[in-house]
C-alpha cells in the first residue's frame, strides 16, 4: 500500500501523489510517515522535505520553508509557507 502525500503552498498545491514514506522536518525533530501511520499534527521547520518512491529509493529532497504537517486516515498533508524546488 501506498502514502497519499500532498504538498501545498498558499500559491499552488506542489504535489499530490502515492509514495512510499516522506520524511517531514518538525519544529520538534524530523519525523517519517508511511502508509498507516497514526494520526498527528506537527508544524514544520525550514529544512529538507525528503520523498521516497519506492522502499530503499534514494529520496527527493524539497526544502521547505514553514508550515504544517497532517497525518490523517486520507495520508499526509504538508501546507507548507515555502516550497524551494530544483
């Protein structure tokens, strides 16, 4: 089974896909969501958004600026303030 991420800033949703786990910078340390996961809410720090396709896959990394992460039953939501592509 796969994580429904979601990337969002106030401008544009970023992202909206099927991953295997996203690594997410909180304010209180970086934490790893994968399909499943209970449910919570973190803000986020500046730092790397780190995406894994597929177990064992090299991440893409994002950095974001800012914002909030959801961890619902639907996957996770990332609203982001910032969202530095490339």
């Amino acid at each position: 089974m796969a994580l429904h991420f979601e990337l969002v800033t106030p401008e544009k949703l970023v992202r909206s896909e099927e991953v295997y786990m996203v690594v997410v910078p909180g304010t209180e340390g970086q934490f790893g969501v994968l399909q499943g996961h209970a449910p919570f809410m973190s803000t986020v720090k500046d730092g790397a958004l780190k995406i894994y396709r597929t177990e064992g896959a090299t991440p893409e990394i994002l950095q974001v600026e800012g914002g909030f992460a959801e961890v619902s039953e639907k996957g996770l939501t990332v609203l982001a303030d910032r969202v530095i592509e490339g």
